[in-house]
C-alpha cells in the first residue's frame, strides 16, 4: 500500500512538471482511494447520507475530507480572503465561501481529491455542486466527479470543457448515482490544477438529493390505510395474485403499527413483500418477505410504514392477507389520559367494595365505636398528665 503511494506521488511530481508545460490530465489510480478507505468506518452509512450537503458557509469541509496526496489541497476560502489572490474566484450565487484546490507558494500543480465518508446511496439519488474552472490554456484543468464501490470507479462528470483562460463562471452540474438497489460507496472529486497562476478549480453547494420518483411515488400512488386497523390482501386474494403486479401501502402519522399475517404464500425470492419503516424506499427496509412461511406478528413504533409487493413474469400463488392495526400520533394524549382514567376507576371500584363489606348501618356503628375509643383514650392521656404532674410536684429538689 505504501509503495503505490509512493509510486503515486513520483507520478504526481511527475505530472507536476509535465502540467507546467503542457496541459496533460491524470490518470487516476483506484488504488488511492481504496488505500484511504479506512477513516470513516466508524460512520453509520445511513445516517452520514444526510449530513453531505455543504455549502462551505461554515468554513469546514465535513463531513467530507481531503486526501490530497500534496502539493495541492483543498481549502475553504472566502471570497473577501482568496488564498490565491491573483486569480480571484467569481462571486458565488449564494453565500461567500466555497472550497478551493489550493496550491503553494511555488503554485507546484497537482491532483486535489475530496472525498466522501461511505454512505448508503439509493435509487434515483442525484448529487449536485457548483464549480468553477479556469486555466492559461484552454482544458488545461478538470474537475472530476466518481462514485466507488468495492474499489470499483465510474465516472460521473469530467468538467474539463469548461477549463477557459475567460471563465469566470459559477455553473451547476448534477449526475445521477448509478445504483439498481440502496448500495455502500463513496463520491469522490479528483481537482486537477495546473501551476499557472490563472489555474482554478472551485466547488460550493455540494447536494446529495433522493429522486423525485422516491420520495413522492410512493406517497401518491400508494393504497393509503388511514382506519386505525383493518385487513388487505395481496390482487385478487385468495385467488392468484397477477403477474408482474407491483402494489403498495401506506401508512403514515402513526405512534406505532401492529402487522398480523393471516396468510402468506408467494414465489420464494421472485414475488417479495417489501416492508419500510418510513414513507418511502429510500427509508430503511425491514423485511423482505417472500416464500409460504407466515410471518410472526410485528409490531413497529415507527411514523410511517410501506409495503410493497411486486411479483415476477411467471408462478402466482395465493399472496397474502394481513390484518393492520394503527395507534396513530395523535391518540397518544388521549390514550394516556384514558389510561389514567381507568386507574381512578379502578380506586373508585375499591372504595365502593369496602362499602359494601361494610354496609352503612355497620359503617356507623364503627365510627361511633372509634369515637368512644377515641374519647377514652383522651381521658385516659389526661388523668396520666395529672398523674405525672403530682408526681414532679412531689419530688424534692435538690440543691447543687
Ligand atoms: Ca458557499
Ligand atoms: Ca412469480
């Protein structure tokens, strides 16, 4: 590992000297990334999916960071400080800070790379960014975008056409991540930058979107179950369900969701019986179900659930029938306070079992009784004060 980082970096000052001269453009070597890969394996994929927006305003780079291998490095800048202040940066569209490969004093070229922790991408998830790019000679400079998975790279976009000694333009560039099913990878910006002073490569408003069809097709298209409980069943149950059949259920604002399955036969591993906590598919998925084993029952404190059943090309069996049970969010208060209810119920019903055992005429009976016990007790208290007050009467004082 080390030696292809030192083979990398004598091909870095390699390329330093040639990119003086002329404009040649890297190689990129899948090595450098797979050797940097261990930084961020403490990182939840999931959660770290939502934190990559940056729009550089806060001056830090997290969550992404830089592997700069030298010479070049990235570096927030503000547009009042330019670190590289021969060639300024055009004003942003929004804000004033962005992130900028840097070089040294010497202006030495070199290979910026900007990388992102491992998150979970989805399908139809699009990353987008602003950039500029300028160079002496025309396509002198390239900002690349690429998505890794097991060490594998594809490229997304290579911006070198907009490399101009004249551009002094923020554009917006966006690719879709090529994923079929929610996968593990890495975004990774490779900024080539040359050593004239004219040389920039800038990036702001890095956004990493989910798909339209993901966050809103479900939603709308979606068998909505909003009764607090009830059954649905796979197309045409208990009969086949068709081929090719891809349905859905929604359920949202609830506290928590109770599954029970009365019946469940379906194509093992071809007709499946997807279930997300969350509104959507990009949400987390809880269970793929498929095959004629019943499922236990399940219950989720989860807002929002989405089942979706979609069957194959050929063999249809009975599908299935589940019958929902929903505590929506809004009954809690009222749950709760029923609850409570019930407790004081339950204490009144106590009170009312001991009048019952002692019915009023007995109940008055005893209250006269303890009256007397009580009166008793004061007389006999006050004949014993009498007492002992005689008695420290009697007593002789003694004279120290
Ligand atoms: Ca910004
Ligand atoms: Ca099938």
């Amino acid at each position: 590992m080390r030696a292809t980082l030192i083979c990398w970096l004598l091909l870095a000052s390699l390329l330093a000297n040639v990119g003086a001269r002329s404009p040649v453009l890297p190689k990129f070597d899948v090595d450098i990334i797979t050797s940097l890969d261990s930084e961020d394996a403490k990182v939840d994929p999931k959660l770290v999916r939502t934190l990559l927006d940056n729009n550089f305003e806060s001056g830090t780079l997290s969550p992404w960071y830089d592997e700069s291998p030298g010479y070049v490095n990235w570096r927030v800048e503000n547009l009042a400080s330019p670190s590289e202040a021969n060639s300024t940066a055009p004003k942003p569209a929004t804000g004033s800070q962005y992130v900028r490969a840097t070089r040294n004093a010497d202006l030495a070229s070199g290979l910026a790379i900007l990388r992102s922790p491992t998150f979970t991408a989805s399908p139809g998830d699009r990353v987008s960014f602003d950039f500029w790019i300028r160079s002496k000679r025309p396509e002198g400079n390239n900002l690349e975008l690429v998505w890794v998975v097991d060490r594998t790279e594809q490229q997304l976009v290579s911006l070198s056409q907009f490399s101009t000694l004249s551009n002094y333009e923020w554009r917006t560039q966006s690719a879709v991540i090529p994923v079929d099913v929610p996968t593990e990878g890495v975004l990774v910006f490779y900024g080539y930058c040359g050593s004239n002073y004219e040389d920039a490569v800038a990036i702001d408003n890095i956004f990493v979107e989910s798909s339209t069809y993901t966050t809103q097709a479900p939603a709308s298209d979606c068998i909505v179950l909003s009764a607090s409980f009830g059954t649905f069943t796979s197309p045409n149950y208990p009969s086949s369900y068709p081929e090719n059949a891809n349905v859905c259920w929604l359920i949202t604002g609830a506290y928590s969701i109770t599954l029970q399955f009365n019946n469940f036969e379906t194509e093992t591993g071809k007709d499946t019986l997807k279930i997300y906590l969350g509104p959507t598919i990009s949400s987390e998925l809880f269970a793929d179900l498929s095959g004629s084993y019943i499922p236990n029952q399940i219950t989720k404190y989860t807002e929002s659930m989405l089942l979706v059943f979609t069957s194959d090309s050929a063999n249809s069996y009975a599908g299935f029938s589940i019958t929902y049970q929903i505590v929506f969010d809004n009954q809690q208060r009222p749950l709760l306070q029923l609850l409570l209810l019930l407790q004081q119920l339950l204490l009144i019903q106590l009170l009312i079992q001991l009048l019952i055992q002692f019915p009023v005429p007995k109940l008055r009976h005893t209250l006269q009784l303890y009256a007397k016990l009580q009166r008793n007790s004061k007389l006999q208290r006050g004949s014993q004060i009498q007492r002992n007050s005689k008695l420290q009467r009697n007593t002789p004082v003694v004279a120290v």
